[in-house]
C-alpha cells in the first residue's frame, strides 16, 4: 500500500465533509481517527491529498526532515488574506530564516522577565471590577486581558488615541470570525465577496483597512521618534522598538510592510490563541475541585513576595497549562507542509504536492501515551517527560511558535494572579465542548464564572 486509508468521499458529498469539520470538528477527527488509524488520507482523487498525522514516529520524520523537503508557506496561504505576503507564517526558505532571526529576541531571556510584571499589572487592573456574586462572561475579560498585553508589550502602547483605537478595532475585527458560521468565509472563497460594509466579507475588509492604517501610523511615528531620539534604545523595550532596532545579517531592518505583517501575525495568534487556553483553564480549575486545591496549595506554599518568575515555576501550576493545551488544543493541526519533492514516511510513499498535517489534537488524544486521553489529568506531566512529537501544542521543528515561551508564562501569571484573589465557581458546571473560532478550537463564548469570595492576595513581586 502506498497510501494510508482515508473516507471515499464523492465530489458531492465533499461540501458536507468540509461543514462537519467546521462545525463538529471534534467529531469530525475522531471518528476518522477511530476509522482509519494515525495516518489519514483526505482526498486525492484528483489532486494531491492532504494526510493527518498522529503518529509520534511519524511526525518526527517529519518534524527532523530537511525543511526544503516542505513549501510550508503554500500550504499556509489561506491566511494571506489576513496576515499578509509578509508574514512568518507564509514564508519559506532564506526569507524565513531570514524573518525568524529577526523575531526570535524579544520573545527569550530577560525580555521575559520585564514581560512578567506587565502581565501581573494588567490581570489586576481588568479584574479590578469583579465584585462577589455578580456572573461573569469569561472570554470577553481573557480577552481584554491578552490584548493589552500585546498593546503594550509588542507596541509599547499604554494609553491615548491609538490605543483606544486598535483596542475597539481588532476586537472588531476578530469577531468577524467569532462563530463557526461566520469562520465558514475562511474555508469557502465564494462567501468572500464585499456586498458593502453590512455584509460579513465588506465588513471584513472595512475593520482589517481601519487596523492597517492603525498600524503603519503607528510604524511611521515610531521611526520619527527613533530618529529624534538616540536614547530610545535604552528608554523602550516593546517588541516592535526592538524589531525595528534588528538589522539582518546584511545590516538591513525590516521594511514598513515586512514589519506590518509580522505585527499583523503576533496581534492574532499572541490574543486569541492565549485568551482561549485561559478560558479553558479557569473552566478545568473550577470544574475539577481537586485541581484547584492542588493549585491552591502551590501558590499558598510561595508565601508572601514569591517573585513572578517563580511563580511561573511552579510545578502544578505549569502542569495544569500542559494539560490544559493537550486536552483541547488551540490549533487542532500544525500548519500544513506540502512536499516539494516525494517522501517515504513511515513506510507510506507521498507524491509531489502532498499536504502533510501533524494533528495536534489526535496526537494529544492518544491513548497509548495519555490513558484516558478525554479526561482532565496534570498529574501527567508531573509523572512523565513527553518528547516534542508526542505533545506539540505550538507545532514543531522550524516553524514552531515563536511566541510559545511568552504565551505559557502569560497563561501561568494571569491563572495564578485570578486564582490568589478570587474564589469562583462555574455557574453550570457541566461539559463543555469546544466551538470553532476562525481556525481554532475555543471555549463556547458563553462561558460563565462567579466570584464567590474575595481571597487575601499574596501578590508576588513584580520584578
């Protein structure tokens, strides 16, 4: 056999397939997986196919090939419409190597440390209003909570008019995809056409217009004050002053657009992704009261002025965001690598034009490695060290996260700074399954908690 098993799906039936996976994607990658194993054709009856995987060996063949084997920006180019032909993402090649050099020095190191009181402050200052017994709506406040950390930590944008204006216009702009009806114009070009700005696609293109603006104004005010001040080195550390500072290994900066769609890429995938991990663990925490004792009792044991930093260390604390990105992961695959050349992986021969999708979420839902794979359980990552192709919940290899080492500390100081403060309680503690969201898998929007009690803050030292 030269290709894995897959659904025999006619042409017909096909358009019935794709509002499954919109809709009931959970069930969609389950019962394909049940079917046809840890290698799953999709197509291929007249062109090339797309393949899941979830096998560990497999998706290392993959993850520790040559990077040229794949065209991993081709495969990605349903988001262009969004990010831009700029952006990371839709990169291969020497401009991705390029671009990722350039990026990766914000997101390591110390410039974390300086991210973890910015994180502490903010979580403080939106939870200021929630007051005993008044229901709250979770994702709205995660939300609010991401996007000033990206407001302020990449644009180095605190308050004024801009600010104001990319808080109220990315919101916007976001939910042009917020339910699984309307994600259906990223999967369905036909339902991209602009009918005017009361139509979903005009309204669209209207809000992303009004961010763009938004950010190249900002872009050409900052390279006016970097030529003015010969101190802003010293006097900014916000991710896009840093950016613009960076210089190639031919000496030459990112351009005005390179930087646009870069800013574009960390605006989306640092808000939304990290504000539904953070649904999800408050739900987990709260749904389960063992976890939350257990978590409880790590943050009591720091005691009084336990840095930020060490807080994040905490063993149960990083347990509970592990298994918080394994249970439901964001991105139920990684992006899709289509092969430039044929490739033999685990014993299956792939043509030209192959497109190859590590699936996170059917790799995270294996029982061989995560018994009883549906239940909620850190205990396992405090009994078990997993390689990085059995739990990849930020993708793999060469295009892994670059923002990953700031979204699990964002995650961890944002659920230890509500969990020290707060007594809450889920106002229907029953199942929940996740919804699509534009490409990922969220928390159901209408997720609510209750403060029961207020806690005496042990608030950890900001440094």
């Amino acid at each position: 056999m030269t290709l894995p098993n897959g659904p025999s799906t006619p042409g017909f039936m096909r358009i019935f397939r794709m509002l499954k996976l919109i809709f009931r994607p959970l069930e969609y990658l389950d019962d394909y997986a049940q079917r046809y194993g840890d290698m799953i054709k999709i197509g291929g009856e007249k062109a090339p196919p797309f393949i899941y995987v979830s096998n560990p060996e497999a998706i290392k063949e993959i993850f520790t090939a040559d990077p040229e084997l794949f065209a991993c920006g081709r495969g990605n180019g349903i988001l262009r419409f969004l990010l831009g032909d700029n952006s990371l993402i839709l990169l291969d090649g020497e401009p991705h190597q390029r671009q990722r050099r350039l990026l990766m020095p914000p997101f390591h190191g110390e410039r974390l440390r300086a991210y973890s009181q910015l994180i502490c402050e903010i979580t403080q200052q939106v939870t200021r209003e929630w007051t005993v017994g008044k229901p709250l709506l979770l994702r709205p406040y995660m939300q609010e909570i991401t996007l000033r950390v990206i407001l302020q930590a990449v644009f180095g944008l605190h308050q004024g008019e801009r600010y104001e204006q990319l808080r109220q216009q990315l919101s916007s702009l976001l939910e042009s995809f917020g339910s699984p009806l309307s994600s259906s114009m990223i999967f369905f070009p036909s339902l991209q056409k602009d009918w005017g700005q009361l139509s979903p696609w005009g309204h669209f293109l209207r809000k992303k217009q009004q961010v763009k603006q938004l950010i190249y104004d900002e872009i050409r005010e900052r390279r006016i004050e970097m030529l003015e001040a010969t101190s802003l080195q010293s006097s900014r550390n916000d991710i896009l002053t840093l950016l613009m500072l960076a210089r190639d290994e031919a000496g030459e900066p990112m351009t005005d657009d390179e930087l646009h769609d870069e800013l574009m890429t960390l605006l989306l995938a640092g808000h939304e992704t990290t504000a539904s991990g953070l649904v999800w663990a408050l739900y987990w925490i709260h749904h389960l009261s063992e976890v939350e004792d257990k978590l409880r009792y790590e943050l009591d044991t720091l005691g009084e002025g336990a840095e930020a930093m060490e807080i994040a260390r905490g063993p149960y604390l990083s347990a509970i965001c592990q298994e918080t990105l394994r249970i439901y992961p964001i991105l139920p695959s990684t992006f899709i690598r289509v092969l430039k050349s044929p490739m033999e992986i685990a014993g299956y021969h792939f043509d030209t034009g192959t497109a190859l999708l590590p699936s996170i979420y059917l790799t995270h839902q294996r029982e061989d490695l995560y018994p009883q794979p549906k239940r909620f359980k850190p205990e396992r990552f405090l009994e078990r060290q997993y390689s990085p192709y059995e739990y990849l919940p930020f993708g793999g290899s060469h295009r892994r996260c670059l923002g990953s080492a700031l979204a699990q500390l964002e995650m961890k100081l944002v659920l230890a700074t509500i969990v020290s403060k707060f007594q809450m309680a889920l106002t229907d503690n029953g199942s929940v399954k996740p919804v699509r969201r534009g490409l990922t898998f969220a928390p159901p929007g209408n997720l609510k908690m209750v403060v029961t009690q207020l806690r005496v803050q042990k608030t950890p030292v900001l440094v």
